[in-house]
C-alpha cells in the first residue's frame, strides 16, 4: 500500500501529461476536429451525457450485466475448477476442452448468442459468462492441484469429508490462485459486456459507443472509451488489487 500511494503522484502527473500533450496536439491543427478531438470537446461530452443521464444509465446497464456474468462465472469455474482436479477423468476430457474453448475471443460467442437468446440482456450475460469462466476454471484447478497432498490427507483424518474438506481445505489453500482467476476473469467479462453490447446495441456503454460511431461524434466514441478504461482502473485498484494485496499478505507471499 505504502508502494501504491509514493508512486502517485507520478501516475496523477503523468496523465496530466498526457492530456497536455493532446491539447498541444489539438491546438497544433495536425488533424482536424472531427479526426481527433480536443480533450475540451470529449470533456464536453461526458458534461452532457452526465447532464442528461444517458452516461450514468449505461454505467449502470453495463455494469449490472457484467455483475451477473462474472458471479455465474465464478461460481462456475470454481465447482468445475475443482472438478477437473479432484477427477482425473473429468480433467482428461472436460479439461481439454476448457482450454480449446479458452482460445475463443468473447466477440466471437456472440453471433450464438444472438441465435440463441436474439437481442436481450440474456445474450449479453452468455458471452460475459463464456468470456470469463474458463480463466477462472484454469486458475482454480492450477490452485487446487498445487495444494500440498498432505493437507489433504490430514483434514480427511481430522474427519473433513466432501463439501467441508472444499469449503474448509481446498477453496482457501487454492485462494491466491483464484484470485488471479477471478482477475483475469474480470477482465474478459467486462470486455465481453462491451463488445456484445457493441454488436448487440441494445444500451449500455457498448450501445453508446456505437451510438458515437454512427453519428460520427468521434468525441462521444472517445469519451465512452475513457469511461470504459476508467472503470476498468478503478475496479481493478478497489477491488481486485486489495484483495489480493490482502490474500498474499495472509498467506505469506508477500
């Protein structure tokens, strides 16, 4: 934590930079305005999307689809994680085919999810899930396969059978694992929730920055991106930084 806040300064100077040099750019006139917009004009438009309630409410759509998703997600790729580690059958055969299927772009699920569930939040949340749950499966059998055997076998002495010895002995010595799953699995769900909502327009953050294409308003296309990247920041450092910060402290790697 100490790290995180001496550094900063330097990341809140750095984008400062950044911005001052766009503006720089922008005043230049190397491009024109419908090109690449001043940081002015794309501050604009996140002052009206705000005023006018359309940005808060595809916050609010992308990020209740994208909850959804990556809860189904995890709880799916925990159970099946598991599965693959504790049944050697299931690891040979389901096993192979979550790392074929961990290969396939989020995007690429949602023309099947359009045939299946036409232009609904249904078909949203099926490629947030299809993105997220083998990163999540892969990271939790890794972590239950590298549990100590030993562990293992004095739980079962101790009486630990079935669902106590997951909940009580596989689940937390796997848990610096999963978080790195839960991470990775993050990361794809929320680009799962804004390419389906991309190709699905059908609102959200997603819908808005295809909205921006169509009217060709390049500063609306970037406004939404820095949001979307912006979200993506802030939950990474809330959320998933400190809880892993936390984990690796208690488990002594760190």
């Amino acid at each position: 934590m100490n790290v995180a806040k001496n550094y900063a300064p330097y990341k809140i100077v750095f984008y400062i930079g950044i911005v001052a040099v766009w503006q720089i750019i922008s005043i230049a006139g190397i491009w024109p305005d419908n090109i690449f917009p001043s940081p002015y004009e794309v501050a604009e438009d996140l002052a009206y999307g705000a005023t006018d309630g359309s940005l808060f409410y595809g916050i609010a759509t992308s990020m209740w689809r994208l909850l959804i998703g990556l809860a189904i997600a995890i709880a799916g790729g925990i159970v099946l994680g598991i599965f693959m580690a504790r049944v050697e059958v299931v690891n040979q055969t389901v096993g192979s085919l979550v790392l074929g299927l961990q290969s396939i772009p989020s995007v690429a699920w949602v023309p099947l999810a359009i045939l299946w569930f036409g232009l609904t939040d249904g078909g949203i949340i099926f490629v947030t899930v299809a993105g997220a749950i083998f990163a999540v499966t892969i990271n939790t059998y890794s972590g239950v396969k590298n549990i100590d055997p030993h562990f293992i076998e004095a739980a079962r002495n101790m009486g630990a059978k079935n669902t106590q010895l997951i909940t009580a002995v596989l689940i937390p010595a796997a848990f610096p694992y999963m978080i790195s799953g839960f991470k990775q699995g993050w990361a794809f769900a929320w680009r799962g929730v804004i390419g389906a909502e991309l190709l699905f327009s059908y609102l959200g953050l997603g819908f808005l920055l295809n909205a921006g294409r169509s009217l060709t308003d390049v500063s609306q296309v970037i406004a939404i991106m820095i949001v979307i990247m912006a979200i993506g920041l802030v939950i990474d450092g809330l959320v998933f930084k400190k809880l892993e910060d936390k984990v690796m402290s208690r488990w002594g790697l760190r």
